[in-house]
C-alpha cells in the first residue's frame, strides 16, 4: 500500500511515516506543493493525506489538479483549520474524508484503512486478524465462520483496534472515535465495552487480544 | 432630567424673577413720576392762590371736586408749615379709602393768615399706574410663554443631529459588518462630535478586526505545533520496555496536550459564533440530528444503566447552520449523560416549540445561571474544559432561542425554546 503524505511541517510528517511505516505501508513525503504536484502526477498512490496550507499553494489546487486527472487516489485532508469552510470545500471537491489537526495517530490510521477499502474494486471488504474476519461492507465479524454478534460501538472498536493492531492506543482516541469530541476523560464507559467485547472474543474461543497497556490505554495484540 | 427640561427650568426661573423685579421697579418709578407730575400741578395751583392773594388782597373761591379739594382755613400759628403728603380719606359714597396727594402752605390775604390745603386724588394716578402694570405683567406673560415654546421647539430642532447621532452610537455594534452612519449637521459642535465618533468607531472597529485575526491565526497555528507533540507522544508511547513511571509521565503529556488542543478549538468556535462566522442557514431537521445522535450515545446510556425516555416530534425543522445545530444537540446530550449517574434517567421532549431535557445527576453546588459563563464547572474535574454549556448558551443567543436551566429534586432541567 503506498502512501503519499503531503505535510508542510517536517516533524509531522515524520511522526506519521513513522507511524505507518509500522503498519507496513510505504510512506513518501511533499513538504512543499510542487513538490506534491510532481509526485501525484507522476506516480499513483492508494492514500493521499493533504494538508490544505502548503508553501507555495493550495493543497486545495492539489485535489482539483488530481480529479481534472481522473486519478482514482483515495484523498484524506489533514487540516489545521479546522474550519467548516475548508471541509465542505474538500469533500465537495471530491476528498474522502477530513480530519482535523491535532488527530490521533490512531484515528488516522483507521482512517486510511477504511479509505483503502472502500476504493477497492475487487470486492474485498474483509479485513483479518488472525481467524478473526470483519466485513466492513456487510458489518459482520466472523469467527471460524461463525457469526459473531456485536453492538454497534463493539464492533467500531473491534475495527479500529484490528486498523491499530500491535499499537497502543490511548482511551481519548478510543473515546472520541467511538462518540466524537465531547466524551473524553469518561474511561469506564470506554472499559464497559471493552470489557463486554473480551468476553465475546474469549466466548468464542479467542485468546485475549485486548491488553491494558499501564497507564496509557490498550492494545491489540496476539503475542 | 432631560437637557431641555433643566434648561427650560432655569430659564423660567430667571425670567420670573427679572420680570418681577423689574416690574417692582417699574412701579415705583412710575408712581415717582407721577406723583412728581401731580406735586408740579399743586404747585402751579398754589402760586395762582398765592399770586390771586397778593392782587386781590382775599382768597379765591376753592374749588371743590371730586379729584380736587381746596381747603381756606383760618391760620392759628404764626407760620403755616410748607409741607407734601400723601393721605387716605374714606370716601362714605363709594366705601373705600382714596388717596390724596395734600399741599398745604401758608397765604396772607387782607391782613390775615390763612392756612390753605390743596388735595388732589391719587385714583386716577393709582388706576394708570394699575394699567400700565397690567399691560406689562400681561407682555411678560406672553413673552415667558412664547420663549418656552421657542425654546421648546428650536432646541429639540437644535438637538437633533446630536440625538440621531447617539441614536447610531446605540446602535452600533462591533461584529456586525455595517459602518455607523452619522447625520451631517451644520452646527460646529455636533460635527466635531460626528467627526470624533467616525474617528472612535473606525479605531475601534478596526483593533477589532486585527484582535479577531490576531486570535484566529494564533489558534490556528497553535494546532499544528500540538499535533506534532501529540504525534510524537503516540510514537513515543509505543516503544517497548517503557517504565511504569514514564508511562504515567507520557499519559500525562498527552492528556494535557489534548485538553490544550480542545480547549482552543472550543475558543474558536466561540469566537466564530460570537463574530457570526457561520452565515449559512438551512433548514435543519432538529428530530433527525436528536435522534441520531440518542442512537450513538445509546450504547453508552445502557451502558451506564441510565433509564431513557424520549419524545422526539418527527420533521421539527429550524432555519439554523447545520454544524451549529449538531453542536448544541451533542453538547446537550453528552452534558445529561456525562453528568448522571449510574441507574439514573434521561428524558428527552421535543416539540416545534421547544427541546426539554431532564436528568438525574449529582446535585448542583453553584449557582445555575453561572453554569453559561466560560470555564464555570461545578466540579473541579480535568476532563470537562467548562465551555460546553457557554457553546450552547452562545448557539441560542445568535438564533434567539431561550435556554433555561434549573436544577430541583435532584433532577436537571435544560429548556430551549426556539
């Protein structure tokens, strides 16, 4: 999977090629916009993450210059205005998605997965960890092709700990992708479901993947 | 006290007092005058006695009238004193005292002395003095009330540009676009004050401005610097063999950044709303937004064991900015959620008039109305930045919507009527 991260602010972008470097992508950075310009027209890539106000243009222009092109490569904006304005105009041009400056690296992540997924042609919404099989499409997980029943907010952070998997996850990233701004610092509703997605995963014949990582939050994990 | 009450008062006054004392002067003056007027025709009349006297060597025939009395009486001292004065002699026909201006001197005719007293009345003198003070006090009158009404109407002319002008200053409002607008005037005074006011307002509409960019911008670029720390934390956070103790150290970096992030995104977004940034309206489907949002936390209220009732009138459509809408319904309900406790309630109503929601939830130690104003939280805990309630405050005060919350029986009341 390769990816193509176009971020004005070296360390940043550094942190997320690190980041998903470990998640086996191959990451390559645009610090500037024409820089950007050259590789996106030259080379295709399975995710962008476009940050809006680049030296020397628009990362706007970007994503006009790549839908005129007919490039099918999935879009995801990184912004630090995280002004409504700027979203509505990156969706509206064709973006697939937008996540606001600060994010959580894990958050991201999750979101290029699914972004990957959904411009996939040959039909695979399956994602796999181990004999655990999600299908993204359907929203069905299955274990040993055996249905495994799961609550909406479960089956959210099955997904988002298999896009994370081997990570650790803090509970404000859990909190906010499972309710959105507004819930953070409320950890024993996050440990309800993760304590009732255990119990299903071990029910049905499951090591525990979900380990407490002291301090911080969980992670997923088979070893 | 109005301007022109307080003028109109002093000026009153002060004419009153001028006209009365020049009417006391008037009077005096006059009546000098005239009794001056009347000693001068005594005197005539008594040197035509004195020289009738000395011709004839006998004493005319007084006259006897009404207005004019002639007394001859035999002298009983040696010398008859000159003298003027003034008399009152009741007059039996008409009932009254009239007063007389009285001469009497001492005449030498035919070897013998004579006293004689010339009177004449004061009644005519009395009546014209009477008259002209009249006619004046009556001048003064009008002219008191011709000068109040001049006053009236000239200065509430005179003051018009300066009240159009406070009318604008009243108006005037710092976020909104429009200039103030000021009356041209051809007095000096109020274009000096115009002149000052468009200077004032455009200074001040400008720091404004520059304030309101100032604080966009720094926002802004504080988010990029927080993402960077917050990245690298995650990276750092996923290093093995961390110790507990730098664990706890990382987790509280990252917390903090987080809390530092949402806290300027909140002030941003209250700054916008205050400066009204968000100019698109739509007709916004409040049950679907409610509902939608019910379903997401609805896992989380079951979660925490929280007993929720809700009576969402379907299509209740308002003309609102989406995301603004979205704000104030995810604040209201993360706010009756967070705030519970285990086994409580949540009821929520919503009508075409109005979004009421009850809960359950720790008893509130400040006071109500507080709870809208910034960084106000009744409990000291990290996790609430103290801003959701001022968001929602603010959301209704740009659309004119009323809030009203109270708190009664353990039981949190939030009412917004549209």
């Amino acid at each position: 999977m390769k990816i193509l991260i176009i971020e004005d602010e070296k360390e940043l972008s550094k942190s997320i090629a690190t980041y998903l470097k470990s998640e086996d992508y191959l990451c390559e950075v645009a610090n500037t916009f024409h820089s950007a310009l050259a590789k996106t027209e030259q080379y295709d890539y399975d995710c962008i993450l476009l940050d809006i106000t680049l030296p020397g243009g628009s990362g706007l222009e970007i994503l006009k210059e790549l839908k005129a092109n007919k490039k099918m490569d999935g879009v995801l904006i990184i912004s630090a205005k995280n002004s409504l304005d700027d979203k509505v105009k990156g969706l509206t041009l064709g973006a697939d998605d937008y996540l606001p400056k600060p994010f959580h690296l894990s958050e991201l992540s999750a979101r290029i997965a699914a972004i990957i997924r959904r411009k996939k042609f040959d039909g695979n919404h399956l994602v796999k960890f181990n004999c655990i099989s999600i299908d993204t499409q359907a929203k069905i997980v299955t274990i040993y092709n055996k249905h495994l029943e799961l609550t909406k907010k479960e089956y959210e952070l099955l997904l988002y700990f298999v896009s994370n998997k081997k990570k650790v996850i803090s509970k404000n990233a859990i909190a906010e992708h499972l309710w959105g701004d507004g819930m953070e610092g409320n950890n024993d509703f996050i440990y309800t479901h993760i304590k009732n997605l255990r119990k299903k995963l071990f029910d049905a014949g499951q090591i525990d993947y979900i380990k407490s990582i002291y301090g911080m939050g969980y992670k997923f994990s088979d070893i | 006290m109005k301007l022109i009450v307080k003028y109109n008062r002093a000026n009153a006054i002060a004419t009153v007092i001028v006209l009365l004392l020049s009417a006391i002067c008037y009077y005096f003056f006059i009546r000098a005058v005239l009794v001056h007027q009347l000693d001068k025709n005594v005197k005539v009349e008594e040197r035509e006695i004195t020289n009738y006297a000395k011709e004839n060597n006998q004493l005319p025939e007084p006259t006897n009238y009404k207005d004019e009395q002639e007394e001859f009486l035999p002298a009983t001292d040696a010398k008859t004193l000159r003298t003027f004065s003034t008399i009152n002699i009741f007059n039996k026909q008409q009932d009254e005292n009239v007063s007389y201006r009285q001469l009497q001197f001492g005449v030498n005719a035919g070897n013998k002395k004579y006293k004689i007293v010339i009177r004449r009345s004061l009644e005519e003198t009395e009546d014209l003095i009477q008259l002209i003070l009249t006619i004046s006090l009556a001048i003064a009158l009008i002219l008191l009330v011709s000068l109040f009404l001049i006053n009236r109407f000239l200065l509430s002319k005179l003051w018009k540009p300066f009240n159009s002008t406070l009318h604008q200053i009243k108006k005037f409002n710092l976020s909104g676009k429009e200039k103030i607008d000021l009356e041209d005037s051809d007095i000096n005074e109020f274009k000096e004050l115009n002149d000052a006011v468009n200077i004032m307002t455009n200074q001040v509409s400008q720091d404004y401005e520059e304030i309101k960019n100032f604080t966009e911008n720094a926002s802004h670029e504080i988010q990029t610097p927080l993402a960077i720390i917050k990245s690298k934390l995650e990276l750092l956070s996923q290093s093995e063999n961390l110790k507990e103790e730098q664990m706890d150290t990382i987790q509280s970096i990252y917390e903090t950044t987080n809390r530092l992030s949402k806290l300027n995104q909140s002030l941003i977004l209250l700054t916008k709303i205050e400066n009204r940034q968000f100019t698109e309206n739509d007709e916004v489907d409040i049950s679907d937004i409610t509902s939608k949002h019910l379903n997401n936390f609805e896992e989380l209220i079951t979660a925490k064991q929280i007993n929720l009732s809700k009576d969402i009138k379907a299509d209740v459509k308002l003309i609102i900015n989406e995301d603004l809408a979205q704000i104030l319904i995810v604040n209201l309900i993360t706010n009756a959620i967070k705030h519970n406790y285990d086994d409580g309630c949540i009821q929520i109503t919503l009508t075409t008039q109005s979004l009421n929601i009850f809960n359950t939830g720790i008893p509130l130690i400040s006071n109500p109305s507080a709870l809208f104003e910034r960084f106000k939280k009744d409990k000291v805990t990290s996790d609430s930045l103290g801003l959701g309630l001022s968001i929602v405050k603010k959301i209704c005060d740009r659309y004119n919507f009323d809030i009203k919350y109270s708190y009664a029986d353990s039981i949190h009341a939030t009412t917004i009527n549209f």
